[in-house]
C-alpha cells in the first residue's frame, strides 16, 4: 500500500450539518455560546473541467482557528435545492465530513495507487463578508466513490484562501469552545468501516470491540461506532439510522464558563459518564453536541 506523504490528511476540516431553517439552526448554536457567521452562498462544479456555478445553497458557520461546524440550507427555502434536499430526505443533521489536506494532488496520487476512486480535485467558493468587504473564498477538493460512502458527503479540501475562513472576529466564543475535536460516525459494520479509513487516512485505527478510534495529526479524533453500542456513547439522543455522522465534540478549557453558557441557553445538558456535557440530538439542530474539557 502506497504511504501517507508530506501535505496529506492532517484533520478534519469541518464537518457539515444540514438545516431546514439556517435562520432558525444559527439561534440555536448562539444559545450554545458560539459565535455564527454571516451567510455565505455556494458556487461549486461537479466534475472536472465544469464551469463553477452557484448552488442555490449556503451557509453559516461555528469557526475555530483552524477547524468549523459548517450549517448548510438553501437559500431559497420556498425553492429547495436539490443537494439540500437530498440531505433532508433522509434527515436534519450531520452529512457532511471534510479533511483537510494540504497537499491535494499528492493524496489523489495515493488513493489512485491504492485503488481508492475519487472525483477528481474539484473548484468550490463561496462569497464571505472578509476583513476588507465581500470577498470569494476559494478551495480545492476531491470527494471519495458516494456509492461507498452511506455515512454521509465524505471529501478532503485545501482552502486557497483560508484568512477569508479563519477570521479572528468570528473565533472567540463565548463558551470558551476552541475546537472542532471528535466526529462521531455510527457504523453497521464496525470493520469494513475501520478498514475503509484506514485506507482513506493511510493511519491505523485504534480498536476496540465496539468502537474505531483515529487520531489525527491535528489533535482531533474520528471514532467509528457499532451501531449496536452508539446510545451507550451517546445516551438519551435521538439518532438516524446507521450508517451516519451522529455526533460531534468541542474541547471546552474552562469548563465552568462552558457550563454557564449552557445553563443560560435553556437547552436540555446531558451528563457523561467522563463529565463532559451533551446536547441531544432533537436539540441541537440534528447532531449530539458534546462540550468537553
């Protein structure tokens, strides 16, 4: 197997949550301490060589100093588009997971030796109110075979133009959150799933009888988790059915102004058993949202 090269995957980039009402999920996710960011419309192509055209969707944000929550929806919520829609056909929450890579044709060239198939590295911008006024924001991605990919939109991307993203106004919550640190993915099969990331993250996973840990360059971590044990991690939340992206977990340092910020949202917290926090599921526009130190 052709190994991981200097600029390949090194984190999670963001992980994508969709939305019926952006309006209605950015409330929320300021009730929670964060700071959201001004909407910001797509433009992508689909295959190589196609012209960039907007999507009819976008989105708003929970920005970290490398990493985010991105809260996607149409534009038009008469006017539903079509991506958008497929997502919410099959529930509101998590769908999307981004690596981030820095090297993108590097990593093409190592899942194409290992027989890994891709779209091919593709043009995404969105327009984002930057520093000096409205500017386009400008990345790279490529995106793993949908057909073997039931969990969710699963891609790696190089941002182009990350000051446009990772802009300081938008990064200093009032929770106190500083990172996007764990993905949650609910799995049928706990193996074939292991080994599919391996070989998209050319790194070992961590094995238990339940669960597949990876942990990133970056700091964050990808558990994969049977689906038969998912409410044992997340308890008391309302969950899709397997596969799918279920949960995510912010690294909170001070926990006490965490805790304040929680208890002044009015939000129902769950307790866990390592005592970090959770907001469930029906609560949390979709996806179990952990807080922990």
């Amino acid at each position: 197997m052709t190994m991981r090269a200097e600029g390949d995957i090194d984190a999670v980039n963001h992980v994508g949550i969709a939305v019926r009402d952006l309006d209605a999920a950015a409330a929320v996710q300021a009730a929670m301490g964060f700071l959201v960011t001004p909407y910001s419309p797509h433009s992508a192509a689909w295959k190589p060589g196609d012209p960039v055209v907007p999507q009819g969707s976008g989105n708003r944000c929970v920005t970290f100093a490398n990493d985010y929550l991105e809260i996607l929806g149409s534009e038009d919520r008469a006017k539903p588009a079509a991506r958008i829609a497929g997502f919410l056909g099959r529930h509101q929450g998590g769908h999307i997971i981004c690596f981030n890579a820095e090297d993108l044709p590097a990593v093409e060239t190592r899942f194409a030796a290992n027989g890994i198939p891709t779209s091919g590295i593709l043009p995404l911008q969105r327009e984002v109110d930057g520093p000096e006024g409205r500017a386009t924001a400008r990345f790279e991605r490529l995106r793993f075979d949908p057909a073997d990919s039931p969990e969710g939109f699963i891609q790696v991307a190089k941002h182009l133009t990350p000051r446009l993203i990772y802009q300081p106004r938008w990064t200093a919550h009032p929770n106190g959150c500083d990172m996007l640190a764990a993905t949650i993915v609910s799995v049928t099969d706990l193996d074939r799933f292991a080994r599919k990331y391996e070989a998209y993250l050319g790194l070992p996973a961590e094995r238990s009888v339940a669960e597949a840990r990876f942990r990133l360059p970056s700091g964050q971590v990808l558990r994969l988790v049977a689906a038969s044990a998912i409410a044992e991690v997340l308890p008391g939340t309302l969950m899709p059915p397997a596969p799918a992206i279920v949960g995510i977990g912010y690294r909170a340092p001070d926990a006490a102004r965490c805790d304040a910020a929680l208890l002044r949202s009015g939000l129902p917290v769950i307790g866990l058993p390592d005592g970090a926090r959770m907001i469930p599921a029906e609560a949390a526009c979709g996806i179990a949202t952990i807080f922990a130190p």
